[in-house]
C-alpha cells in the first residue's frame, strides 16, 4: 500500500485500536489519536508483548509473526508513526467484560 | 491513584465495552419486536454505543443511565453530534429514577454485574411494563474456583458477587421474572471489523496507571479462561 492509503487507513480507523507494524520491525499497539500530513498519533494501550488478544480473538485481518517489541516506557502521550515507515495495519479485537 | 476497571474504561472512553460488543448486541437486539413506539431503557450506558445504534436502527424512545459522571458526559457528546434525542443520566442502578412499569425492554450489557444484584434485579423489574423484558449480557463463574482466585477477580473488577449461572436464574425468578430463556456466548468466535470494533472516546491524559489496569484485565481474563464465562439472559 501506498503512504496515502495508509494514511486513510488511519484516517478510517480514527478513535479505533490497532497493531501497526513498521518495515524496521517494530510494532506499535494503541488507539489512533489523530492524523496530520505525515503521522499518525496513537495514544498507547499496554506494555505488555500480548496486549489485544486477550486470548480470545486475536486480530481483525492478521497477519504472521515475527512482532518486534511493543512500546517501551516513555511513550506517556501519543506518539507518530510515519505513514513511510508503515508495513502493515491491523484492527485489535480486545475483550471487554 | 488507583483507578478501578470501570473508571479505566470510562477514561478511554471503551464504546461496547461488553463480551460481544456491538456485534452480539445487533444481534440480541435484532430478535426482538421494537418499533417507534418501544420504550427502551439502558442501565450502564457507557459512551452510548449501543443506545446510537437503537436509536438510528429502530427510532425507538431510549433512556439511559450510567453512574459515572465522564461516562454520560461521553455518550452525550456522541448523542449530541448525531443530533439523536436520548436522555441520558447519571444514576444508581439500585435506585433508578424512572416511574414503575415504564419501560418495554430494559438492557444490561455487562452492569448489572458490577452492581448488587439482589438490589438491581428488582428495581429494573419495578420499571419494566408488565409484559416487559430483560435483556442482560453477563459475566457467570463457571466452575468452582479456589477462595483466592475468586477475590483476585472480585476485588480487581470490584464484583459484589460472582454468580454461577443458577445463582443468575435465582435471582431473576425472585424478582418475579416469569421465564428466562439463557445462551451461552463464547467470546472469540466472529472476527472484528471496522464497523464493530471499540471506538475510544479518550479523555485528554491517559495516567500511565490506566494502562497497568488494561494490563492487569488482561491477565485476569486470561488466566480464567475457562473458569469465567458469558450468558444472555432473557427475562419477562
């Protein structure tokens, strides 16, 4: 996909929970925030490597292994993802009670 | 600050923030007769979610309620900019602020849970109509678990009581519900999609310490897969 397409992607998926995966590897989870010309914003959801599946459901339209690592600390507001930098994006099915 | 699993929920503003999401509440919802002249009622709205979808889906009269402030704050914003006339409320499930034999339908999607149950069940009975219904999706423990564990999850998602399916179904038919018809939800089974995924509504700052809770749900759900599960109640 083309950095536009992902930018409405994103802009689609505003206010929902998504995996991001980066063409370095790495893999960002949160809550798309907002938009601008470049980023996307998300606002983290968990530390933790499983945080999404709960178990249960599992991603929207997975795709395979091979997650990097999730957010480190010092991530406390939203942070950007480049549109360039995106490989993959994927909605979180979480599990509420 | 500790924050509890339902103010966590209301700071990030969860919308269906029940098993099921929006997908199982179409789908309850959808075998029931409701028309313009239906009076609904929804304890524990949350962000509204579900009572925008009623609203646009059926034109339906809706109440809702929920007892925290940021919630109601959330569903009304949501109401408001979908220019639906629903009026929400903050309030006591225990207590609620409705006539007796108001309301057709009355829906719980993982409240009355969080409630004290013995109190809920009547007093929603009191405002439903005499023909009315009780629709309520709700957490059950479905085996015996150890005294620990059990405090481990009535303490972290603060439950007055965690019922099995037949302490539900006592306390439904002691409130005088005549017939309850129970379904097993099995989480996990539809794959999500843009149109029923969560939609946040997040406040402004996110404590850090929201997301140890987020964590700390997770970790609970997990470890009790088998041991926690879900049933829609249909009571008249």
């Amino acid at each position: 996909m083309s950095v536009g397409q992902y930018r409405s992607l994103c802009q689609r998926y505003s206010g929902k929970a998504v995996e991001i995966r980066c063409h370095d590897g790495k893999v960002h989870r949160g809550i798309i925030q907002r938009i601008d010309r470049d980023r996307v914003y998300l606002q983290p959801m968990g530390r933790s490597r499983n945080f999404g599946g709960f178990g249960y459901g599992g991603y929207g339209n997975g795709y395979g292994g091979g997650y990097g690592r999730s957010f480190g600390r010092g991530f406390g507001f939203g942070f950007g993802v480049a549109f360039g930098a995106i490989a993959g994006i994927a909605l979180l099915s979480l599990f509420w009670i | 600050m500790n924050y509890t699993y339902l103010e966590c929920l209301a700071l990030f503003g969860v919308g269906g923030a029940h098993p099921g999401g929006l997908q199982l509440t179409k789908k309850i919802l959808a075998e029931e007769k409701i028309n313009g002249d239906t009076t609904l009622l929804e304890v524990g709205c949350g962000t509204g979610q579900t009572a925008a979808y009623l609203a646009q889906q059926y034109g339906c009269s809706i109440n809702v309620l929920d007892n925290n402030s940021i919630m109601v704050e959330k569903a009304q914003q949501r109401f408001s900019s979908l220019a639906l006339s629903i009026d929400a409320k903050v309030g006591d499930t225990e207590n609620l602020p409705y006539p007796d034999k108001h309301f057709d339908i009355a829906l719980s999607e993982s409240v009355i849970s969080f409630t004290n149950v013995i109190a809920t069940i009547p007093e929603i009975k009191r405002v439903l109509k005499r023909n009315g219904r009780l629709l309520a999706i709700e957490t059950v423990l479905e085996q015996t678990i150890s005294e620990k564990e059990q405090t481990q999850i009535i303490d972290f998602y603060r439950f007055p009581q965690l019922f099995t399916e037949n302490e539900w179904l006592t306390a439904f038919r002691d409130a005088g519900f005549q017939r309850v018809d129970v379904t097993k939800y099995q989480p996990g089974l539809e794959q999500v999609d843009e149109q029923h995924a969560a939609d946040f509504s997040l406040s402004e700052t996110i404590d850090d310490a929201l997301l140890e809770i987020l964590g700390k749900h997770e970790e609970i759900m997990q470890r009790n897969k088998d041991k926690l599960g879900f049933r829609i109640f249909r009571c008249s």
